[in-house]
C-alpha cells in the first residue's frame, strides 16, 4: 500500500501543462459587488509550452517549447496573425462540441442561476506589444497608475486570444485579438475604494440597460465597455474627482461621456489608444432614455437615493456550498497553478476530504493487485470498491447526510481572492432550513450595528434545465474510478458489462462539468493491472527512456475516457463483432480530436491511440484473411458482407502517427 499512497498524492498534486489566469469582476471587486451583481467568472487559460512572440524576437531562454511569431501585416491595430515553425498562419484554438461559445470566450454552465465560468483559451506573449508602447510612455497629470506598477505590468507580457477582427472576414480562424486581462486585474486591485465603487455602480446601472434592451447582444453594449472608460477616468481625473461628496457627479458624467463615445462609435482601448473597442452594431437608444433622466435635478436626487451602499471592511460573509464545488476549486486551483493555493498546507481540512474521496478507488486498485497474486477472489472485493469510487452523491429529496462547506469570508477583498483565503478554515456543515441542497446561500454578518450590508443574503438556486446535480457535479474521482472499473471487466473478460460501462460513463462525462480533474497515470507499479498489448507499448516506452539516460520516475498520462474508449474498441473485438467495433473506434477517434486533455497533458498522450489502431488494424486484417480464406474454399457467399465491413473499416480509420510516438518517446 505504500505505493499507492504515492500513488495517491500524485494524483491529487498532479500539475497540468497550462495555467490560468482568473480575470473580470470576480477577481477585481471586492466580494459585497460581485454578490450583488455577479457576472461570470472569468478564465484566462494558456499553455505553458507556446508562446508568441514579435518578429526577430527570441523567447526567454528558461522557455522550452513552441514558438510562434506574431505577424501583424495586414490587419487593423490590436489584431494579428501567428505563425508556426511550418511558417503556416496558427488556427484559434479549436472549441469542443460540448462548449458554448461566444466571441473568444466558451461558456461552462455551472448549473446555478446568475453564474457561469467563462473559458478564454489564449497564447502567451512574454514581451509587451509594441502596439501598446505609447501606453508605457504616455504623460499622466494624476500619477496613476505608478511607474512601479507599469514596469511590473509590461514585464509580464500580454496575452494573444482567437478574434476574427470585426470588418473582416468574420470566419477567419487565423485573426487574434491581444488582451491585457492580467494587466487589468493588477490596475484594478490599484483603485481606491471610491473608485471601485464608482465601477460597481457602472456594472449595476449597465446590467439594468441590457435587461431593458433585452440581452447584450441586442444593445452591443457590455461591461468592457464600462471597464474601459473607468481605466481612462482612473488616469485623467484628479482626485477630487472621486472623493464622496462628488460620486454622484462623478457617475453621470461618466455615464454621459460613455453615452457620447458609444454615438460616435468610438471608444478607445486602454492599451492600445489606436484601437477602438466599439462594433457598430451597439444600439443605445435605452441608454440614452435613462441619461436623459440622470441629467436632471429629479434623476439625480432618485439615483443617489439607490445607490448601493459602500463595502464595509468588518462584514464578512458566510458562504454555503456542497461538497463537490469545494472539492472542485481545490483541484482546479492545483492541476492550473492558481497562485492563491501557495498555502495549501494549510488545507489539512479539505486535503482530508479529497483523499477520503480517493480512498475507494484507492482500495479498488489494491484489490485488483491482490487479485493478480493472490487469486481471482479479489476481483470481487475491487468491484465493489470501484462501484462505491462511481456512485453519485445523495440523491434523497431530504438534506440528511448531505456534505456541504461553510467558507467565512471577508467581503473587502475580491470574490476569489476571499474564498481561496477562506479554505484554511473550511467547515463541514449541513444546510439549514429547507432550502434546495444544492444550491449555494451567502449571508452576510457585521460587528458594525449601521452596517447596511449586516444580514444580507444572496442565493444562487440550482437549475434544472441544465440538468440534475448529480449529473452534472460528478465527484472528482468519479470517472477515473470508471476507467478503472472498465478495465476491470475487461481483463475478467465481462465484455458486455465493459462496453456497457463505457457507453454509461461517457453519455455522463458529455453532460457533467467537472470531469477533468484526474489524469490516469500510468507507472511501472501499476502495468500488470492492465492488458498485455498496452503493457508491451509502455514496456518499450520505460525502455526507450532508461536508453535515453532519463532518471526521473516514469509515468505515462491520459484522458480516462480516452482510455475507456480504447477499453471498448479491444472489447468489441473479443466478441467479434464488426459492427459494435466501428462504433467503438469513430467514438475513440471523436473524442480524440475534442478532448481538452491534449492541452492539459503532453504529446504521449496520444500513445493510447496508436497502439489501439494497431491492434484494430491487426486483428481487422486477420478477420478479413480468414473470412476471405473460408469463401474461397467452400465456394460460399455468406462471408461476403464481412469481408466488406472489414474493407470499410480499414480505410475509414486514419493511418498510424507514427511521428507522434516517435516524439512520445523523446519526451
């Protein structure tokens, strides 16, 4: 057991080949805003072996990876093309069939009211844009932002995102928008607290304008726009400006200034001053109705009596969650690097709860050892383990034995800042009341007897019409514990019970949002647990590394449900029917050119692919030869539509990549 418990903390410290920067309102506002009115959540994701950088340029030399070289010819100021090694224009990342997409950002629905997480997947650039030189050496009356705060800013670099410049061919996959979303959020954090309130009622006032026009796609208008124009007031303006006795004065003439600059169609980017941000689709007639108010003595006296109040430093909130969600932004935060978990040894709480989590999948893999030594018995005892590692969360309709997570938080500091912060102190609780157990309640609480934001609550309510809880919050081990099952069923020969589970299991990940938090590893330790093909293809992959002189431990890395369709392909094939097989490998072959886990993880993810063609085009071929041999003796045509079931199979498959496999190894 020694080494499983290796095992196991490798798997829950297992680091992704990307990194994430959380950007928008979430990670820029204090917490009492983003509660009142939240916006998505905002994920900048990139992966650390590309990056992009000017012409004639060289990468840092701590980079190792792919390079690309950022090409502006031909396209209006902010706008670029990529090209790579091949001297080819680079594509925007491909979207998967299951995201939602919408300008450079994918949707993921949460399944709550009023929240979402918003994927941005993005190419770093280590190096400032010289398009946004003229934003490090601009003259500023105000002194903001500092000279430290931009020398630390344009050290960082920027980030290239997949944008079809508007005016242009709206389909041209080779366009990138430079974004300065890590920028942003290091200003923002630089704002008083006039300030960030003064943005907080602009998000507020924007929301009730894209409600009354509809949505944001009807008015074009959007809170970028309001970010915008808050950067450029936060550097023009002196600071009498934003002190209390003026705000009210402050926001209508921000409002009006917004107001001129959408009628003109032009509102300059922050960085980059020649490029504007505005399409000209905006539509600001019920913008314009509710300025008109505003500009009169009446509108004035009405929006200063609703103004929000202002963030209080003593209230903090108690936030409310299941288990699942806590679990989630745990392993997130470590698989992507998220800054905010440097004390994760602080965590002792929730690093109990994860590895109680894993404990069944753990025991399921020890048995399946035994059962390798010590008899078959122990299959038995592995399933049932796995089968735990699989089920879902309680899905009774009262709240009893029901996991959640009590986080108390500060609501001063930004939302994620706060709740990582929070996690050293996490409870275990049950929920009160008869509120829906899925759902998420915050409650608000002060030491300050006039403090407005003392005994505020906010709920986000589960919603149904992105599906059950439980269907699309799976526990974090969940379908790795799946792959494990399958392949259990598969080395005990129950084929049909293996193809069934796969077929379950991957409908569920399809639907589910969390399923990506556990790569399957395989190590020397582990090999005998698995088929005698796949142990020969890792064999020469350990031998090729110790040649090479490579001494770190080995592991090889993949997607569970890429490894549960390869499961089902060798199943098909051990009940011989051609049919089920086909099916088994388009699905594998589907699924390999939509899964995330290429990003996450390194090219030798992909070994899992070539050696199930191999194996499919060496049994396929035999089929054929035998089937063909039988026709041919005994004068019979029955055999006949195997024969062209194997045909068409074999050339609908793609040829071996064998450059990849080749390029597995050097790794």
């Amino acid at each position: 057991m020694e080494f499983l418990e290796r095992h196991k903390r490798r798997l829950t410290t297992f680091i992704y080949n990307e990194r994430v920067v959380i950007s928008g309102s979430s990670s820029e506002i204090p917490a009492a805003y983003f509660f009142a009115n939240p916006t998505d959540i905002d994920f900048m994701i990139y992966r650390v072996n590309v990056c992009a950088v000017p012409r004639n340029a060289q990468p840092p030399n701590s980079f190792r990876g792919e390079v690309l070289t950022i090409d502006p010819d031909g396209l209006p100021v902010g706008y670029v093309r990529m090209k790579n090694a091949k001297q080819e224009f680079e594509k925007q990342l491909l979207t998967f069939e299951y995201d939602n997409p919408h300008g450079p950002a994918i949707t993921s629905a949460l399944g709550l009211s009023a929240l979402a997480f918003d994927n941005v997947y993005s190419v770093q650039c280590p190096y400032w844009p010289s398009e946004a030189h003229e934003w490090q050496t601009r003259h500023r009356s105000h002194g903001w932002p500092s000279k430290d705060l931009i020398d630390e800013i344009v050290k960082e670099g920027c980030f290239l995102v997949g944008k079809s410049c508007p005016g242009l061919a709206d389909d041209d996959k080779t366009h990138w928008r430079y974004s300065f979303s890590k920028a942003e959020v290091k200003l923002i954090s630089s704002w008083t607290d006039s300030q960030m309130y003064v943005y907080h009622v602009l998000r507020m006032i924007k929301s009730e304008i894209v409600k009354e026009g509809d949505d944001k796609k009807m008015t074009g208008i959007c809170t970028y726009h309001f970010k915008t124009q808050m950067l450029w007031a936060c550097e023009e303006e002196p600071a009498e400006f934003w002190e209390d006795s003026n705000l009210v004065t402050s926001i209508c003439k921000l409002l009006t200034q917004m107001l001129q600059r959408l009628v003109d169609r032009n509102l300059p980017n922050y960085f980059i001053r020649d490029c504007n941000i505005v399409d000209s689709n905006v539509c600001v007639e019920s913008y314009r109705e509710k300025l008109r108010l505003l500009n009169t003595e009446l509108g004035r006296s009405i929006l200063k009596s609703k103004l929000p109040p202002k963030v209080c430093q003593e209230c903090r909130a108690t936030v409310s969650l299941p288990l699942q969600m806590v679990l989630y932004g745990c392993l997130f935060a470590d698989r992507f690097g998220i800054p905010y978990q440097a004390h994760r040894q602080n965590l002792e709480k929730l690093k109990a709860l994860i590895d109680e989590e894993l404990d069944d999948l753990i025991n399921g893999i020890y048995n399946m050892q035994l059962a390798k030594t010590q008899g078959v018995s122990y299959y038995a005892v592995a399933e049932q383990y796995l089968w735990n590692a699989t089920a879902c969360p309680s899905t009774g309709v009262d709240n009893v034995g029901v996991k959640r997570i009590k986080l108390s938080l500060p609501i001063s500091p930004n939302y994620v800042k706060a709740s990582y912060e929070s996690l050293e102190n996490a409870e275990i609780s049950t929920l009160v009341g008869g509120n829906n157990k899925w759902d998420v309640s915050v409650v608000n609480a002060c030491t300050k007897n006039q403090c407005l934001y003392g005994g505020m609550t906010k709920d986000f309510h589960w919603d149904d019409v992105y599906a059950s809880f439980n269907e699309k919050w799976l526990n974090p081990s969940h379908l790795l514990s799946a792959a494990y099952l399958s392949n259990l069923y598969f080395i005990t020969e129950n084929f049909l019970m293996c193809r069934e589970l796969v077929i379950v299991k991957c409908q569920s990940a399809s639907n589910a949002f969390n399923t990506e938090l556990y790569p399957m590893i395989f190590c020397p330790e582990l090999a005998s647990l698995f088929d005698e093909n796949l142990q020969e293809v890792l064999g020469m992959l350990w031998l090729c590394k110790h040649i090479l002189g490579r001494k770190e431990n080995f592991e090889c890395c993949t997607c569970p449900q890429l490894f549960m369709l390869y499961i089902r392909i060798k199943a098909s094939f051990r009940v011989f029917d051609m049919y089920l097989s086909i099916q088994a490998v388009n699905r594998f072959l589907s699924h390999r050119d939509n899964c995330k886990f290429r990003f996450h993880l390194h090219s030798y993810h992909y070994v899992l692919l070539e050696m199930a063609w191999r194996i499919c085009k060496e049994r396929l071929q035999l089929m054929q030869w035998y089937a063909a041999s039988v026709t041919i003796d005994n004068d019979e045509q029955d055999e006949r539509p195997m024969i062209d079931e194997c045909e068409r199979f074999l050339k609908a498959c793609p040829p071996c990549r064998a450059a990849e496999s080749q390029q597995c190894i050097m790794l």
